[in-house]
C-alpha cells in the first residue's frame, strides 16, 4: 500500500523535498547565527579587524572598524576581543590626529581626536595632541597679525561696533588661545575704560548712554571686576529718575514726568515701570485738556490732547475727552445765538432746568454734552454772577461728594471714580479731591490684594492699573506691581 501511494504521489514528493533543501541553503547563515552566535561575532570581528589594518576607523554606513567592533562586542559581550579592538581603534585615531596635525589637514585632525576621545583614549594623550591641534590652529588663524590689528585699535580708541575694533579682536584672539596674556590685558583695560565712561555719562544724567556702555562691557566680559559697581550706580540713578518722575506728576507736571519716563525708556526699552508712568502721564494730560476745554480755551486743550495721545495712543478714556471738546465746542457755538439779555436769561432758566432734570437722574458728567456740568459751565459762562447759577454748583458739588463717599463705602470703585472725576471738574478745595484720589487708589490696591491671594492675576493687574490711573502717586503702587510681576514670572 505504501508502494502504492509513492508510486503515485513520487512527483510531489521529489518537488517538497527540492523545495526544503533551496530553504535550507537560503537560511543556512540565520540559523547558523541563530543556533551559533559566536560564528557571527567572530565573522564581526574578522571584518572589523581588517578594516581597521585598512585604516578604516569609522563610518556612518557600520562599515567602519568601530561599528564592527561595537556589533562584534553586542553579539557576544563575554568575548574580550571586540573591546580590545575599540582600544586599538582609540590608539589609531590618536595617530591619525597626530599625523593630520603635523600635516595641517585641522579638520580631519579635529575628527579623529573626537573619535579617540568617544573611545576613551588616554586622557593624557588625547591633551598633548589637542594642544599641538591648537597651536597649529593659532598659527594657521594668523594670530599674530590679529593681535597687531586688535592693539592697534585700542590705541586708536575703536573699542567697539565693528568686527574690526578692539575688542570683537580680543574675543577672537581668546576664543584660539584663552590664555593669551596681551588680549586677557587689553580686554580689560578696554572694558574698564567704558565702565568709566559710564559712570561719567551717569554724573551727566545721560542714562542712555551710559546704559549703552554697559550692556557693550557685559556682551564682552560679565564678570569684570568694575562691572558690579557701575551697575549699583545705574540702579541708583534709574531709582531716583523714577522719584522725580513720580514727584512731577504729584506736582501737577506731566509734561516733565514723560520726559523722565522717556529717559528711562531710552536706557531700557523694556522698563515696564516707565511705560507704565507714559500712560499714567498721558492721563494727566488728558484731563487738563478736558478741565481747559471746560474753561473754552481750546487751543490750549487739543494742544493737550494731542500731548495725551502721543504718550497713550491706546487709552480709551482719550476718546470720551475728545468727545467731551468736541461736545464743548458746540455747546459754545450755541450760545453765540444768544445775543440779548432776554435771550440770555431765557437760555440760564432753560439750563438750570436741564441741570436739575441731570441731577436727577444722577448725570453728573455723562452723557457729554448733555450732563448737569456740561450745562452749568454754560450757565456760569451767561451768568456767572446769577445766585441761581452759583446755587446750582454748589449742589452738584455736593452730590459728587456725597456720590463719592456713598459708592466708596459700597466698594462700588468704578463708580465712586466717576463720581470723584465729578468733583474735581466742579472745582473748589483741592485738597478734597487730592486725599479723595488717595484714599480711591488705595482701596483699588486692596481689591488688587484679595485678588493676587486668590491667583487671579489678570484681574489683580486690572486693580493696579486703576489705582495708578487714580493717584500714580500713592503708597504701595511700586510694592505691589513687585508682587504682582513675580507672581506672574512664577506662573502664579
């Protein structure tokens, strides 16, 4: 029976079997790898011996008697051979730096030092030829004539802003030999002499410039000796610079706070205190303009204006003065129909009506053109000395204060600041707004507290920001953007 089935299945039988032994030759070497890994490593480590005889060291391809070595060594880690040949492969390359060396090819000089010291050549080898790699480096680089260059220039006085000057040539000269005594000697000496011209720009009052010599003295050398105390002195300077800044707005002086704030600007672009007391600045300038336009001086109060939106473009309170004039110029074009004395007395009793029905409704400087004091300054212009007029303002100066206080004590702050604005612009004592504006700036700072304790930054940044539009000059405003700011650097 069995006779039978190979007689009748022999073809297919002879074909299985040709086709297990093409398999078997094709995967002769896997399973031989397989089953006998010490084959592969030795087979490794011929290939890697022979690249190296061939002076082969390494190659991004495997090919090269590192990587081979490196195989060798991962198939078979308990043979000692492939980690004696990474070592010949370290010696080799330290000859080879060597021999490029002397011969000037400083590339691959450099690549074959790098690929002994991978390899853990002897570290006193690999120095001696490092050193001999940098002395051929200076004198192919022409140090020589780059030091003559560099003096030269320094006598000159050409310190700095050219890669011809002094000392962008000292720092080439220490980057080929950082013990280089001449240029470790003229660096200093150069930088030392614009430390003293900074300091001679700050006795001047040129923050500036001297600013400008002292970030040139750190680009060069951070750690000079002058450089602490020059910077103390600047620090000084730019702390007193932000006083008187903040005195000349207490004064009433804007204009002269904005040129401070500028000259702190100039020194550091990115001084946000100084910014800040710009915008604060330019707010002051906004409500003289607003008070002169009050008073129909208006050329005088878009000369203001335009002061205002040179220092805060982006403030929005600029347009509501700006509709505030605008709203005044009509209102004084109006009265130009005004003429007689009749017609100016029907016009008074028509005002004091409209101031009253704005009193009511508690509209004291909203909407403009049409609140109680747009209509009393009208009224005061025709009759200035109408008892009535004079009643009027003293009314509406009472419930600004009495608006004031009552919104205060409601810690209803946007509106209480309204109501503040209200009384300064009815005029009187002013003391009274002064202190009012202090004690409004100071409840802001509170709310900006609560709100920094609670992590809420964004709104503890708006609270700081109204109590420096309400007085630039209260306590704690410097304090509390310190907080704020290192809150916000710390991620809250």
């Amino acid at each position: 029976m069995l006779g039978d089935f190979l007689q009748r299945h022999w073809r297919w039988l002879a074909g299985a079997a040709g086709f297990l032994l093409v398999l078997l030759f094709l995967l002769r070497q896997p399973l031989a790898d397989a089953l006998w890994p010490q084959n592969s490593a030795q087979q490794a480590m011929a290939e890697a011996d022979a690249a190296l005889d061939r002076g082969h060291l390494s190659a991004g391809d495997g090919s090269g008697a590192r990587e081979l070595y490196e195989a060798a060594l991962a198939m078979d880690p308990d043979r000692p051979g492939p980690r004696e040949g990474l070592a010949r492969v370290a010696r080799a390359a330290l000859e080879v730096a060597q021999r490029e060396t002397g011969a000037g090819n400083l590339s691959a000089a450099h690549d074959a030092l790098r690929l002994a010291g991978e390899l853990s050549a002897p570290r006193a080898a690999t120095d001696a030829v490092a050193a001999r790699l940098r002395e051929r480096e200076i004198a192919a680089a022409g140090l020589e004539q780059l030091w003559e260059r560099a003096d030269a220039a320094y006598r000159e006085g050409r310190l700095h802003g050219s890669e011809d000057a002094a000392l962008p040539l000292y720092r080439r000269i220490l980057r080929l030999d950082p013990a280089h005594l001449g240029a470790l000697r003229g660096r200093d000496d150069a930088i030392a002499g614009l430390l003293q011209e900074a300091r001679s720009h700050l006795r001047a009052g040129d923050l500036a410039a001297a600013a400008s010599a002292i970030a040139v003295a750190r680009e060069f050398d951070p750690g000079h000796v002058d450089l602490p105390d020059t910077l103390a002195r600047m620090t000084e300077e730019r702390d007193a610079l932000v006083g008187l800044a903040a005195e000349a707005l207490e004064d009433g002086s804007p204009e002269r706070a904005a040129g401070l704030y500028q000259a702190l600007l100039a020194m550091d672009p990115g001084d946000d205190e100084a910014r800040e007391g710009l915008l604060v600045a330019g707010q002051a300038l906004a409500r003289r303009a607003e008070r002169l336009a009050a008073e129909h001086r208006f050329g005088e109060a878009e000369a203001a204006l335009q002061q205002a939106r040179a220092l805060a473009p982006d403030d929005p309170r600029l347009k509501e003065v700006t509709d505030r004039i605008g709203a005044a110029r009509a209102l004084q074009a109006r009265l130009g129909a005004a003429q007689s004395a009749e017609d100016r007395r029907q016009r008074v009793d028509a005002l004091l009506d409209e101031i009253a029905e704005a009193e009511a409704l508690d509209e004291l400087l909203e909407p403009p053109g049409g609140n109680a004091y747009d209509r009393l300054r009208i009224a005061q212009m025709l009759a200035p000395d109408d008892p009535r007029v004079r009643a009027a303002r003293a009314r509406l100066l009472d419930a600004a204060t009495t608006c004031f206080e009552r919104e205060l004590r409601r810690n209803s702050l946007g509106r209480a600041g309204a109501c503040l604005d209200a009384w300064t612009a009815l005029g009187g004592d002013e003391d009274g707004p002064a202190a009012a504006r202090r004690r409004l700036a100071q409840r802001w700072l509170a709310v900006g507290d609560e709100r920094l304790a609670a992590g809420e930054l964004d709104r503890a940044a708006a609270a700081l920001q109204s109590a420096r539009e309400t007085d630039p000059s209260a306590p704690g405003l410097a304090e509390f953007g310190d907080r704020l700011r290192t809150a916000s650097a710390s991620g809250g």
